[in-house]
C-alpha cells in the first residue's frame, strides 16, 4: 500500500488542505478518492491549475491545485466536517492536524 495522503481541516477556508500536494500530483489523491469510494465527475485544468470533481455519497467533493497548494473542498460547505471525520478512519488518508 502507498503511503497515506496527509490532510488537515481548514475550516475557516472551507477546506481540508493536502499537507505533502502543493506540487501539483495529484494522481495519488486521485487514486485515493476513488479507492475511498468517490466516483469522477469532472476534470479540467492546465499546467497551472487543476480541478477535480468527484461524487461521494450525497456531497460533491472538489479536488484543487492553484500552482501553489492543493486541497479538497466541498460544493456545500456545512458536509466539510463530516467528509474529513470519514476520510480520517480510512487507511488512505493521515491527520496531520486541524485548524479549526
């Protein structure tokens, strides 16, 4: 198994950032989600920037790279808290703090 992707809650951003993500990769987290269960909606993006849109259950999760820092966000920001409280009792993913 591939090491887990490291997270922390960021809920004055409405956003779980993706503490090791900021270069751009994001196949592992790719990878992740969908092992997690989520399905892929949509993906766009460039050399610069990227965003991937997955299903999970009833919220719609968003996958960001803007150049610098990677994180996921959610369509509705109330389902933040639920969606990293079940991602943090997966395997896949690593606590690596909240800031909340």
């Amino acid at each position: 198994m591939t090491k887990p992707i490291r997270m922390r809650l960021h809920s004055r951003a409405d956003a779980i950032d993706l503490v090791d993500y900021d270069a751009g990769d994001l196949e592992p987290v790719d990878k992740a989600l969908l092992g997690f269960g989520a399905k892929k909606i949509l993906s766009v993006g460039n050399p610069l920037e990227e965003t991937q849109r997955y299903s999970l259950g009833s919220s719609e999760v968003i996958l960001d790279w803007d150049g610098y820092t990677s994180a996921l966000r959610t369509t509705d920001p109330t389902h933040l808290t639920a969606i990293f409280n079940a991602l943090s009792r997966s395997p896949l993913f690593e606590v690596a703090g909240k800031d909340d």
